[in-house]
C-alpha cells in the first residue's frame, strides 16, 4: 500500500517534472521565434533605414522635375560605371522615361546621340561611294561596300538602344548591353567583309575565299558570347578583367578579318618601287582601331578626376567618338580601293550571299541570348541574395 502511494507520488512528480520540462521548452521556442521575428524585424528595418536617405532624395528630385538626374549612390549598385559619380537615370520608370531622356542632359546622353549621328553618316557616305561606281549599285564592288554598311548601322544602332534604354531594370541592362555586343560583332562581320572583297591581295583571296567568310561568321559568334559571358561574370569593381576578355576575342577576329590585307603590305616590303605610303589608307584604320580599344579599356581622363566628367568628356564618349572616325576612315579606305584605284576585280561574291551571313550571324546570336536569358535571371536572383547577407552581416556588427 505504501509502495504503490509510494510509486505513485513518485508518478505524479515524473508527470510534474515533464510537464515543467514542457513549459521551459515551450517558454524557450517562444522566446526562439519571438528573437526571430525581432531579428527578421531589425533586419528589414535596417535595410530600410540604409536604403530610405538615398530613395528619398532621388524621389525628391524626381517629383522636383522629370529632367533630373542622380547620384551613384542613388542608383543600384548595377548601373554604376567607374569614376562617374553623377548623371545616372533613375531605374523601374516608364518607357516613356527613357525614351524622353534622349532630349535631356545626363551621362549616357552623348553614348546615344554619337551613335544615332553615326548611323545616319556611314548611310550617307556609303550611298555617295556607291554612286560613284560605274554602274552604281549594279556594280559587284558595291556589295562589299553594302555589307560593309550594314554592319556598322547595326552596330550604330543596337550600341544607341542598349545605351539610351539599359537603365530601365537589371534584367534589362543585362539583355540590352548584350544587344550592343550583338552589333559589335555585326560591326566585326561588316568589316571582315570589306577587307576580303573590296581591299584583299589577290594572292590572300584565293587562299581564304572558302573558308573565309563562314570564319568570319564563326568567329563573331564566339566574341559575342565571350562578351556575354564576360558581362555575366565581372561587374563592378572586376570591370577591367571583363574588357580584357572582350578586347582580346575581338582583337583574334580583327587578326583573321586583316589577314587579307597583309599581302598588300608584304609585296610593298619586298618591292623597291612600292612605297608603304601607298597604304596609308589601310594604315590608319589600323591605328583607330589601335585608339578604340584604348579609349575602351583606359577610362581616360575620369580616371584621374572622378565626377568632373561625368556628363561631358569621359572616355566611352571618346570611345564613342573614335568608333565613328574609324568608320569614316574604313570609308574613305573603300573609296581609295575601289574608285581610285580600281581595284576588286578578283573578287567574286554576290548581294545574297552577304545578307545571308548577317541573317545566319543573326539567328546563331538570337538563339544564343534566348538560352542565357536563365542564366541572367540566376545571376539577378544571388545578387538579390547577396544584398540580403549584406544586410544581415551589417545587424551582426556592433
């Protein structure tokens, strides 16, 4: 009897310590999830609180007049560009917005109209060229020229869209900016064609007229990749090794498109009566072409005064610049070429077979974006997350 009062006191103080245990367990959860969601809490808050001085300023200025512009430190993190401190658009706005930014002054302004003009230059000069021809644009030595065109209003073009409209959202920027390596590489097919039909050794020629214009279609396909890619993985402060990538897949398809013309340079060596001179036509392109990739890659002058040039004169406008002399120059070296010197009678290509390259060059590209587009939305999605941990190290510190 008094075993089993025993036991079951016993009992009921085994009961009364589990239920306590429960409670504390209970009470500990509780204060658990609580801490949670206060950490949840701070957290979010925190990252309002860093993020509320620069919306609130850029909202301001925003509903102070739709011409304003903002600081880089207004802006995301995505959109900014080394040295330039001032001048960007504010992302997530209309269409409307940005189309209407081409008439208002902010630092992408000369990139788009630079480009625009340029557009309109290479189809008036190249139009007077062909015109000069003796049976105009019934004269096969026009259709290198037409390609020629081509590649650089593409090029002209897509650079002015990418640049005017990139600001719109990250997604956007990514998609656009690979749109303007799209008419890069159109831009490299157009020159790797007025070097092999209009400006080529005949002795070249004929050993690179079967294999030469699918290479050149090949190779541009590789460089916009390689720049895609490029842009996927370096961005920010890693901006230098991206250009690097880019100038040097575009440098060994600059090395097949000249490689034509090297004849033409090896016979005046080797020739007592030619004079190098007689290629400075040539010469020049060379040198241009020598000052984009600088222009590209050097961030002159901003560099060495950050935010003083930040609207007018910082180098991708002098890039900008450089690119279009450097279209007018390749011109006038088809013009020198063709009318002056009558030269192109060993070529033999025709109109179809140079559109079919931009189309096939086209679709090869098109379907090359739509398979990276996954990849792109991935590479949004860890930079979210990335701004997250960001966040949260920043509630950990004291």
């Amino acid at each position: 009897m008094a075993g089993r009062r025993k036991g079951a006191i016993n009992g009921y103080s085994v009961a009364d310590n589990g239920v306590d245990k429960l409670n504390r367990n209970n009470n500990t959860y509780q204060s658990d999830g609580a801490s949670f969601r206060q950490q949840k809490t701070k957290t979010a808050t925190l990252a309002q609180q860093q993020s509320q001085p620069a919306m609130a300023a850029a909202q301001h200025k925003l509903s102070a007049g739709k011409h304003q512009t903002f600081a880089d430190m207004e802006v995301d993190f995505m959109f900014r560009e080394p040295y330039i401190l001032s001048g960007y658009r504010l992302p997530n706005q209309t269409w409307r917005y940005y189309f209407a930014s081409v008439f208002w002054l902010h630092n992408e302004t000369l990139n788009v109209w630079t480009h625009a003009i340029g557009c309109l230059c290479v189809l008036l000069r190249a139009a007077m060229l062909i015109f000069q021809l003796d049976d105009g644009f019934q004269d096969r030595r026009s259709f290198p020229v037409v390609g020629f065109a081509l590649g650089c209003f593409l090029s002209n073009l897509l650079s002015t869209t990418a640049h005017l409209l990139h600001s719109k959202s990250p997604r956007h920027h990514y998609i656009l900016y690979m749109l303007d390596y799209a008419g890069i590489t159109f831009y490299s097919l157009g020159n790797g064609i007025g070097s092999m039909y209009s400006c080529s050794h005949p002795r070249n020629f004929a050993q690179m007229e079967g294999f030469y214009l699918p290479g050149v279609v090949g190779l541009c396909w590789f460089a916009f990749l390689a720049c895609a890619l490029a842009r996927l993985c370096y961005k920010g402060h890693v901006q230098i090794e991206r250009k690097l990538i880019m100038v040097s897949v575009l440098t060994m398809t600059a090395a097949f498109i000249a490689w034509p013309m090297t004849g033409r340079y090896v016979d005046c060596f080797e020739d007592a009566a030619c004079s190098l001179g007689s290629l400075n036509h040539i010469t020049v392109v060379f040198v241009f072409f020598t000052l984009d990739a600088l222009c590209y890659t050097a961030h002159f002058p901003e560099r060495w005064r950050p935010g003083h040039f930040d609207i007018w004169g910082h180098g991708h406008q002098w890039f900008h610049i450089a690119v279009m002399v450097t279209q007018q120059f390749q011109l006038h070296a088809l013009h020198v070429d063709l009318v002056q010197l009558s030269r192109g009678d060993h070529v033999t290509i025709d109109l179809p077979s140079i559109l079919l390259s931009f189309l096939v060059l086209g679709v090869v590209k098109g379907v090359s974006l739509w398979c990276l587009i996954p990849t792109i939305d991935r590479k949004l999605s860890e930079d979210e997350s990335s701004k997250g941990h960001h966040c949260n190290k920043n509630l950990k510190s004291p």
